[in-house]
C-alpha cells in the first residue's frame, strides 16, 4: 500500500509541478498507475436521476394510501401500490415493473444517505455527489468521471474516456451545474465530453456545419501541408508545438474513426430505437450503450437537472412520477438486458442514483429538520399536493448492476414508518465513490498534490469501500 | 519568521487518527506516522518551533535530535527515547507534556516505524537554507548594462557561464508587444510603420505607444485580472445575490491606471460598493462551514492573489507545508467578519475565541475592538505597506510570468520560495514601489528589457529543477488572445457584450441593451442574438474579454473562476482540438469572417492570402505556402476555400503560439 501510494503521488506530483513551471503535460494517460486492487470492472454508466427521488414511491415502497380529499398527509408513506420484482421480497413502487424483473442482475439499496449540507438544495447535493466534495471549495474539484479518465485513460483511445449526456447548460442554476461537470485541477483533457441532445449525438462526431466529408478531409491536409511548408521549425519543435499538433490528429481520429459510429444512433434496428425511446433519456441509455461497446470509460446518462422540473417535484408529485417511471423503466431494464447480451454487464459498473430522496412532510432528516421549502396542507384536498415534495436525505434509492456487484440482493433497510430512514447499513457518498473505484481497481486514497495539498478521489482519503456489495 | 521550504508534499490532510499498521503490513510515514506526529508533537516541534532543539517536522531534524542528544535510533526503538517519553509513567517526562497521550495503537506506529529503520520519503519536508526576508533588498549589480534587468542578468549569465540570448526579428518582437499589451495582433500596416523606423530605441518606443494606449491596455489586461480576483459576468453565487461583480471598477482602474497599492486598498477595504464584489467572495445559498464562509475567504484570497502566500491548509489547521498557523488565518479572516470568530479546527469548533492581527506582526497590529471597516481599512494599509516585501515582490512577479513565461519564482502562490535571481525580483520590486505603484511602468520596466527580446524556449526544453534563465518561454495565446486575434484579421468581432464600453454609454445604447436584455429574459434569446449572428451585426470591436465564456474560449484556457486562478492551463488538449475542428462556435465565426473579407476586398487572391499571413502570423507566406493557398482559395476567391484557409492559418501553431 505504502509503496503505491508514494510513489503514484510522487510521479504526480512531479507532474503537477512540471506543468505549473513550464505548461509542460501532466502526468500521461498511457502511465497507469499500478495498483493491487483486482478490478471487477473496467467501465462505469451512471444513471443520474437528477432533481431528487423520492424512495418509498420508486424502489422502496412503504405502505400504500390512495388519495381522498380529506387525507392527512402524515398518513401518507407512498402513493403507489408496491409490486412484486424478480427477487424475492424485494417490491418495487408500480410503474417500475420492467427494471423489477431485472434485479436478479443487481443490487437494490435504499439506505443512501446523502451528506449534511445544511439548508438542502439540489446545487450543493448535486456538487457533493459528483465530487465528493461540498462546495464551494479552495480548489477546483473534478468530477468522477474526470478522476477515472484521468486514472485509467481511455479505452478505446480514439474515444473521449468521460461522456456526459442529456445536460443542457441553458436551464435555470447552470452555473451551479457548471460547476461541477468539470475535470477541475486534473485539467480539461479529462473533463467531460458534453452531449447534450442524445438524438443528435452524431453531430458531435460530424464535420460542423454540414460539411461534407471530403472537404473535412482536404482542410485537415491542407493545415498540415501548410505547416510543413512553414518555418516553424526554425522555432524548435517544442512540446507547445508537439502538443498542439497531436490533438489536432487525435480529434481528427476520432471524427474518422469507426468508433464515431457509436455515436449514431440512426444505426439501430428501428424496434432497438423505439424499445428505448421514452424520451431523451431513454435514447441517452441507448447511446449510453452504444458508447460503452465502443469502449468508453465513464458514462453519465441524466434525466437532466432544470428547477422544479422531471424528479425535481414540488408539486404534482403522484402524477408527474407515473411519467418519470415510464421515462426510466424500459430503457434501464434494456440497457441492463442489453449490455449483458453483449457480455459487457460484468466488466461494466451501473449506477443508477439521485442526490437526495423526498418525503412528503419531512424537510431534511430526522433531528436535522430544516426550512421547509413546499407548504403542507394540513388535510389534501387537491391531488397537486399528493406526492413526495419535501426534501429528504436520510435514506434514497441506488440500484447496482453488474462490474462484480452482487445479483438479485437488497442491502441495508429503512424504517417502514414515517420518518422512513435508513436504520441499517446506511451507504454515504464517500463509501459509494470508494466502492466504485475499488470495483475499477482505483484505491480511495489514490490522489494528487495540488498547491501543496493532497487530494484525493474520496474526501481526505477516507472512503471505505462497501466489499460486501461485490459478490 | 522563518520559512520551510518543502520540495513536494504529500502530507494526510485532515486526517482522522490512523490506527497502526495492519500485520504485515508496512508503515508508511505518510499515512500512519505523520498525522500522529503532527496532532501530537508539532506545536513545539516543528515549523518555526524548536523546544529543547529538537525539530520533527524534517528527517534531518528527526536524526539530530534535540539539545541533549538524538532521540531516536532507527532500528532500534527499544533503545530510542522518543519511545520512552511517549510511553512513560513519569509526568514530569512524559510527552506530549499537555493534552492527550499518545493510545497504543500510536505507539505501536511509531515503534514499528523506527524498528523498520524509520523509512522516509524523500518528497517530504527539507529544510532550506534561503529565507525570504520581509523587506525588499536593494543590490547593484556588478553589470553597468543601462537597463535593471539586464545589468542584473548580465551578472547571472556570467555566473551561469551563459552568453546572452539572440534577439528576435522586428516582426517576432512587434507580435510579442502587441500581445502582450494590448492582446492584439499587430496589422500589417503597423508591421510595416514599425520595419520603417531604423532610428535606435524604436523597440522600447514601441512598447511605451503601446502602453499609452488605455483602452487597448484595459480590454486586454481585464482577463488577467478577472481570473486573479474571480470576477466574472456569471458564476455560481450570482443565483441570490451571494456574488458582486467589480467589471466596472476593474475597468476604470486599469484604464486610468490606478496606482497598485491603491488598487488592492479599493479591494480589501471598499471605499465604495463597486470594488466590493472581491472582499465578499462567492457565498452559495445555505449553510456554509466555517472555511467556506466570506471571512474566511476574504483571508485565503489575500493572502493568495497580493502576498503570493497559501492560507488554504492553514484556514482548516497549522498548515504542514509551511509555517502558516490556524490561529494566524483565523486572526486574519476574523477582521473580515461581522461577528466575532471562534477557532474550528477541520469542522471540529475549539471553544476558543480567534484573535485579530495580520500576518506578520512587526509591520503592526490590528486592534480587534475597531469597527469591522476600520479594521478591513487596517488590513489593506498593512498589506500594502512598504515594510511588505511579499506584496511587491508578488505581483512583480506575476507580471514577470505573463510576460516571460516562468516567473522568477514558482510556484507563482509561493513567493517565499527561492528565486532563481533573488536580487533581480528585489531590484525589480523597489523600482515598482518607487515607481508609485505603477503597473503600466512595470510592465514597460520588465518589456523594454533585453531579455524580453531573446529568443523564447520550447517549455519542453526547461527543466523545473534547477531551472536556468535562458531566455522567455514559448506560450500559447490566451483563449481571448485567440478570438480577438482572428476578429482583428476579419473585422468580425463577438455578439451580445456583457459590458459596454464607458464610451458607448448613450442613451440608444443602453436602450438598445435593454431592449435585448428584455427579450432573453422572456425567453426570446434566440430572437434577441439572430440580429448578431451577421457580419453587419458583429463590426462593433467587442473583445471576447466582454462576452462570457463559451466552450471554445473554455477548451482555449478560459476559466471559470469559481476560485482564484493565477495561472491558466494552456496545454493543447482534444477536447480543444474537437472545439477546433468541428465546434460550432469557431466555425460560424470563421463562416462569418469569410464572408466579411470576401466582400469587403477587392484585390487579388495572392494579395488576400498575403494579407492574411502578414496579420495572423506577421509574416509574408513562402512562395509554397502561398501555392497551397492560392490552390483551395482560386483566383476568384472561393468562399468555402476561404473558410478552410482561415481555419487552417488559425489552427497554426505560429498564430497560436507566441514564439
């Protein structure tokens, strides 16, 4: 342990160090460091649910109460009936029956319990669980996905090895969200590869503006003609230079190479397109799929974050969930089905998670109560008010599939009574992110020296891994 | 005071205590004999404390031991009295002599560390001979050269055994000045006026023309210091007000060329709400640790951004890497805050009240009874007093870097390290006091020098170890270097500016803003950027330090300055090149460019492709160069052939690097 620790913040520091002196590159993707972790994976998918979902009315179903005008809301646990999923005693809310019939794949847990920040808002929880840190912060945190790209490089190396899909930066609180969707301190070679729009991934491979392939081709020469003629190398060849034309062959490679396939979406079987088209996140799983095939490292699908809408349910909550089940169900039991057909479900780590979970009368947790956000009627009497509305971070829903986690098992438990909170086995971000770098062979304390400090891939580097999730 | 120099460290941050190594398993000083050194035996004996003369924060010290003889044998902890002390019965040995003892599980650490011969690692703490001093030294050089600079690296260079560098054309020096001064590419005709001029001191004219010229001056100089005071048109905090921009005091100041010591008084103590926006940091909605509050922040980022010194460690404990103590940034922050501060050690409070003072007391206290302004007010004239070395020295070299590549001493946030010319930063820093704070002179000081005109190293070619000064460093264009560069070339500058030029400030204007400000925020921003998505709409030279960061400029370097950023990344990446070769940012603003140049000329194509290497690289094509050309534009000027030469000319590496 010792040693690898050391030495791997030795090379990188040095690194860093040469980098803030002369620009010269960090540490290169191609020196791996040597871990002695046996990875069980080799790829992340996160399945982002972003806007905080509530567990007892998806994957944690507690007592059921339909509404009646007159109810009252502290009666009120789920308000969907539970239904029976593959594994034995395990129930999910209805309207989840074909990622149900999946779990014998994976793992369900409820007990993620998301950190205390204080006054809970999406900005901060969301920050805190992309990085494992709240901000704001001293420095620039990167992203998980930035870490592993920058840990392990990419897989296929024609391929950007962190891809994010279905976040626009247009929508209300973007720069909170800006904020995080970042390599940080790594440097932006790691930073995410931004898809925003899944149906149109393709453009993002494509010469810009129409153009066709074969003038993409002619400029491209024509820049490297005219480079040769030029006199540049009275300049010396420096790495500025090296580095500049390097990544200008790179981008080209990926734009021609067969991997920009897997960004094409128009190549799938139409009842391939149809089974996962939900809307735009049913298609960022299909990509999502297509993308981990072709062999990139991290993937982040999400149901995209905008104030107040999809999980993010202030109101409407009852019905506004029935579409938001239907938006997720298919595409992430075939995703599932799919990946394992494909024999990647081993290598591949899926994630599915929110940043916190809601209640509909509890704000914040239990003996940590804060302002709430949403009124509560005494007694309901419009269906607008039944639903899950409150802000709630002492127990939410994680499925986890494949990348050696155990099948068709639930671990921890929550309370079957109001506050319905974790009362065992409680799964915090630190011991998350550490599971699912021990899964990637990536040890939590693996870091680097930035400004004198040392950071790490879990806060201070003390994430434990959680080993009984893996089988 | 005294500094520690560390080479590299790596030291457990925060770290809760570590239990001793599992069986078998090796004790690593890092993670399991550091943090209980430093909870248990720092406070007297280490950074600038040497109880009994005895220092453990270094190997060296370890294996000296204290005044009265060593204190541990490596190998052998039976015979090592370090041992002894920590597990004695006697009170009147016993150490820690306070606080709680060491548990077993840290002394079987420490025990198992020494028997295994006490392994270090070499990237810890070593103590350095050269300590800063605090006040600025005067030194003259042995050299009569005329200039500061070069009479001071003359001395170097014979030291060294060095020659001087060889300096670069007219044409490489012009693209330089202009760059760096107003961060333009010099046109064609201002090539040519300056090839013309053959009377001696033409190079030193240059760069004062330049500097005289306050609106290119200020446009260009506002991204630097918008990445070192965090100031942007968004970022997170501006969601409820928790975030103040200062773009209009900033741009006064350096357009009126505000004297510096002035400038940092108007940052750290308002006289006015328009210099405000720095000093109150970025407070996101909700609860906020005790680290992350505006106090706090307002003391790391002075202590960073005008001393060229880390408080980061030390705002959450006594910092390990250098000397820097909780107690002292607690003191700090505290004269920043509305209500008294109490001590909180890693998010864990210490039920003790913070002090009041500034970093160094000998250059004066601050009395904690004052008002909250009175003391901010006490603040800014002690950090820039001219007792404080730090604070000249530091953005002296600053300014250095930009201009040369590398600063005299790196890291650019730890001023207290060596220099690689200690009198030159000191020479160079009395001349900047003397001067009454005078950026504008600075850089005329530091860009009128010989060495600035030397021929500029690979980075790939310096070593960061015993770094040697050989000449400036190749450097990349900064992302708004880059967009201004290629809208200077084509007249097509950007759309939707966040800032109006004070100039432009009438009242059609400001309607006209309005009007377009209405309409995004109904919703209609795409109906409100149509109009500037043309040639016509985009001819107003709005530089791209005015609109804000989009993913181009952000691939280009561009940050986002959520923190403080003194140096930006400008390593060639893919994403970037993705950005390049098939983002739509650059592609619609080279559609547009080609457009507006096709129609607005009327000469020959030879003449165009000319005219085009003369302004984006500041010199003529070769007679190969201008075949290639000439075959994808053809003579009558193709547009899509146009499109992929411009594209092509600012892919170069001679218009993207600054040779």
């Amino acid at each position: 342990m010792s040693l690898r620790r050391r030495d791997f913040l030795k090379t990188a520091s040095a690194a860093t160090l040469s980098a803030l002196a002369a620009g010269a590159p960090r540490l290169a993707a191609a020196n791996t460091p040597k871990f002695d972790i046996a990875p069980t994976a080799d790829r992340v998918i996160v399945l982002w649910m972003a806007g905080g979902m509530a567990h007892t009315d998806t994957f944690d179903p507690k007592r059921y109460t339909p509404f009646e005008v007159g109810i009252d809301p502290s009666s009120v646990l789920s308000t969907f009936p539970a239904v029976e999923t593959v594994v034995d005693g395990v129930k999910f809310s209805e309207g989840l029956e074909k990622i149900g019939a999946v779990m014998d794949r994976g793992t369900i847990c409820n007990t993620y319990t998301a950190g205390d920040l204080g006054f809970i808002l999406h900005s901060r929880h969301q920050f805190h669980w992309h990085t494992g840190y709240a901000p704001p912060i001293t420095v620039a945190a990167p992203h998980i996905g930035a870490w592993v790209a920058k840990t392990l490089g990419p897989i296929n190396p024609d391929l950007p090895a962190f891809i994010d899909i279905g976040q626009k930066f247009t929508v209300g609180e973007a720069e909170e969200l800006k904020a995080f969707h970042t390599a940080g301190f790594l440097g932006s070679e790691f930073g995410p590869f931004m898809i925003a729009d899944p149906a149109d991934a393709v453009s993002s491979v494509r010469p810009p503006g129409g153009m066709d392939m074969g003038r993409f081709q002619d400029r491209n020469k024509l820049f490297k003609e005219l480079v040769k003629a030029s006199p540049i190398g009275e300049y010396g060849s420096g790495y500025q230079q090296e580095s500049l034309l390097r990544s200008m062959d790179n981008a080209h490679r990926l734009l021609t190479s067969p991997a920009a396939k897997a960004f094409d979406l128009s190549d799938e079987p139409q009842e391939v397109y149809e089974a996962y088209n939900t809307g735009k996140f049913g298609l960022g799983c299909l990509l999502a799929r297509r993308l981990c095939e072709a062999g990139t490292r991290f993937i982040e699908v999400t149901t995209e974050y905008e104030p107040f809408k999809r999980w993010d349910t202030h109101e409407n909550g009852h019905t506004r969930m029935k579409d938001l089940k239907t938006l997720i169900d298919a595409p992430i039991a075939r995703l599932v089905l799919d990946l394992e057909e494909r024999g990647l479900l081993d290598n591949t780590l899926v994630i599915l998670a929110s940043e916190f979970s809601r209640d509909m009368v509890m704000e914040g947790k239990p003996g940590k109560l804060v302002k709430d956000q949403v009124p509560v009627p005494q007694e309901l009497t419009e269906l607008k008010h039944y639903g899950m509305h409150r802000h709630f971070t002492d127990a939410g829903s994680l499925l986890l599939f494949g990348g050696g986690i155990k099948k068709g098992v639930k671990y921890g438990e929550t309370a079957d009574e109001r506050p319905c909170r974790t009362v065992d086995k409680p799964i915090h971000i630190e011991e998350l992110h550490a599971t699912m770098y021990h899964a990637l062979g990536i040890p939590a304390d693996h870091g680097y020296s930035i400004e004198g400090r040392p950071f790490y891939v879990t806060k201070d580097g003390l994430g434990k891994p959680v080993t009984e999730l893996f089988g | 005071m005294k500094y520690i120099v560390l080479s590299i460290t790596f030291i457990a941050f925060c770290v809760s205590l570590a239990p001793a190594a599992e069986d078998g398993e090796a004790v690593d000083y890092l993670k399991d004999v550091h943090p209980i050194l430093a909870e248990h035996c720092y406070a007297c004996h280490a950074g600038d404390k040497r109880k009994g003369g005895l220092h453990l924060g270094t190997h060296e010290g370890l294996l000296k031991g204290s005044e009265s003889g060593p204190v541990v044998v490596p190998g052998n902890s039976a015979e090592s009295l370090l041992m002894e002390v920590i597990t004695t019965s006697d009170e009147d040995l016993l150490m820690p002599p306070k606080g709680r003892r060491l548990n077993e599980a840290e002394v079987a650490t420490l025990r198992a560390w020494i028997d295994a011969g006490m392994p270090w690692d070499e990237s810890m703490p070593k103590e350095s001979t050269y300590q800063a001093p605090l006040q600025l030294q005067a030194a003259t050089p042995q050299s009569d050269a005329p200039h500061l600079v070069d009479a001071f690296l003359a001395d170097y260079l014979k030291a060294q055994g060095l020659e001087a560098g060889e300096l670069v054309s007219d044409n490489l020096f012009a693209r330089r000045a202009y760059l760096d001064i107003t961060g333009l590419v010099p046109t064609p005709e201002e090539l040519a006026t300056f090839a013309r001029d053959k009377t001696p001191g033409k190079r030193a004219r240059l760069i004062q023309t330049l500097l005289a010229d306050d609106r290119g001056y200020a446009e260009h100089w506002m991204s630097f210091w918008n990445d070192l005071l965090r100031n942007d048109f968004q970022g997170t905090g501006y969601i409820d007000g928790g975030r103040k921009q200062i773009t209009d005091w900033l741009y006064d100041s350096l357009y009126k060329n505000r004297p510096y010591d002035e400038f940092v008084r108007s940052l750290i103590a308002p006289p006015t709400e328009a210099s405000e926006g720095f000093i109150k940091g970025i407070v996101w909605r909700g609860d906020n640790a005790i680290v992350q509050q505006s106090a706090m922040q307002a003391a790391r980022n002075v202590g960073q951004v005008f001393l060229g010194l880390n408080l980061k460690c030390a705002s959450c404990h006594d910092s390990f890497v250098d000397d820097w103590s909780l107690d002292q940034t607690f003191a700090l922050a505290n004269c920043f805050s509305d209500e008294p501060m109490e001590l909180v050690r890693c998010e864990t409070p210490l039920g003790k009240k913070a002090g009041y003072g500034f970093l160094w007391p000998e250059l004066g206290d601050v009395d904690g009874s004052l008002p909250k302004a009175e003391r901010t007010a006490k603040i800014a004239e002690l950090v820039t007093t001219k007792g404080n070395g730090p604070f000249a020295r530091t953005i002296v070299n600053r300014v250095w870097a930009l201009l040369l590549g590398r600063g005299i001493v790196e890291p650019l946030d730890s001023i207290d390290q060596e220099p690689w010319h200690p009198e030159l930063l000191d020479a160079l820093a009395l001349d900047f006091v003397e001067s009454g704070y005078d950026l504008r002179k600075l850089i005329e000081t530091i860009a009128t020098s010989q060495a600035y005109q030397w021929r500029a190293i690979p980075a790939s070619e310096i070593a960061d170890e015993e770094y040697v000064f050989r000449g400036p460093t190749v450097r990349h264009l900064s992302a708004e270097q880059f967009y201004d560069a290629l809208a200077s070339m084509t007249g097509v500058w950007q759309a939707n500016p966040k800032f109006i030029m004070p100039e432009d400030k009438t009242p059609e204007e400001l309607a006209r803003q309005e009007a377009l400000a209405k309409a995004a925020a109904g919703g209609k921003n795409e109906e409100a950027k149509a109009g500037d998505n043309t040639v016509e709409g985009r001819r107003t030279p709005v530089r791209a330090w005015r609109v804000p960061a989009d993913s181009l400029s952000k691939a280009l370097g561009r940050t986002a300055r959520e923190q403080v950023t003194t140096r930006r990344e400008t390593v060639g990446t893919t994403l970037q090149a993705l950005e390049f070769s098939n983002g739509t940012t650059l592609f619609q603003q080279i559609q547009l460019s080609a457009e507006a140049l096709d129609n607005g000329w009327d000469g020959t194509a030879e003449g165009l492709i000319i005219r085009l290497y003369e302004h984006g690289l500041q010199r003529a094509p070769r007679v190969e160069e201008l075949q290639l050309a000439y075959r994808i534009v053809g003579p009558d000027v193709r547009r899509e052939g146009l499109e992929d030469l411009l594209w092509a000319l600012t892919m170069h590496p001679e218009f993207q690097l600054i040779y």
